[in-house]
C-alpha cells in the first residue's frame, strides 16, 4: 500500500466505498484539506482511471438544507458522526490523494447521493 501524509492507500477502490481524502486547498466554501469522502464514479473508472470523482462529506449541522445535501447516518458505515454528503461539490480526485476506507454506504444512501448529484447536474 501506498501511504500520504501517513495514511495508507488501499488496493481497492469502491463506488460506494467512504475514504479519507486529501482535498487541495481552496477558498471560500468548497470543501478542502483531509475529510472522508464518499466515490461515486462507476467501478470500471475505480480500477482503471487515475482519476476519480469523489462527494465530500460534511459533519456540520447547521449547513443548509438543500436538495443537494443527502444526510448519512453514522449507524453501520464506519462513520464516526452523523454526516451530510455535499452533491454540489461532487470532484475529481487523484488516486494518489485517497486514503484508507473508513466505510461503505448503504445502496438507498448511494441512490439518494445518485439523487443528489442528478439534481446537481440538471439531470433529474
């Protein structure tokens, strides 16, 4: 395994799968430094891309409720707290900046995500 900044990189990288992240520095509310993150790129783009599209997540509380924001539940997804998936600031990534996995959404979180990011898009 590869390791950044002290953290191991795993072998296999899955949609659905929760990972830390490093995220490059930026300004203003896009999500940025070490976070988990939830990969929603398809699985053939996971093994054979270097890059990958990651939704960051967010444990604050008081963020907006918007249609875009898909609340995750820390219950038995290796989530330490309770979570909000960002749709809106969905971003590509390189493999080299992901971490180890901490978790795995369910199936209804990951089509409520899918959700989320169509709505984002314009693709609903």
């Amino acid at each position: 395994m590869q390791e950044i900044n002290n953290v191991q990189q795993p072998q296999q990288l899955i949609r659905g799968g929760i990972y830390i992240v490093n995220l490059p520095n930026s300004r203003g509310s896009i999500q940025s430094k070490q976070r988990p993150c939830v990969l929603v790129s398809n699985n053939a783009c996971n093994r054979f891309s270097p890059v990958l599209h990651m939704c960051p997540l967010s444990s604050v509380a008081t963020k907006a409720k918007l249609p875009t924001h898909i609340a995750i539940s820390r219950n038995n997804n290796g989530l330490i707290r309770d979570s909000i998936a960002l749709c809106e600031q969905v971003m590509p990534v390189t493999k080299s900046s992901v971490g180890i996995q901490v978790g795995i959404c369910s199936e209804v979180d990951m089509k409520r995500i899918g959700k989320g990011i169509a709505i984002q898009l314009g693709i609903s």
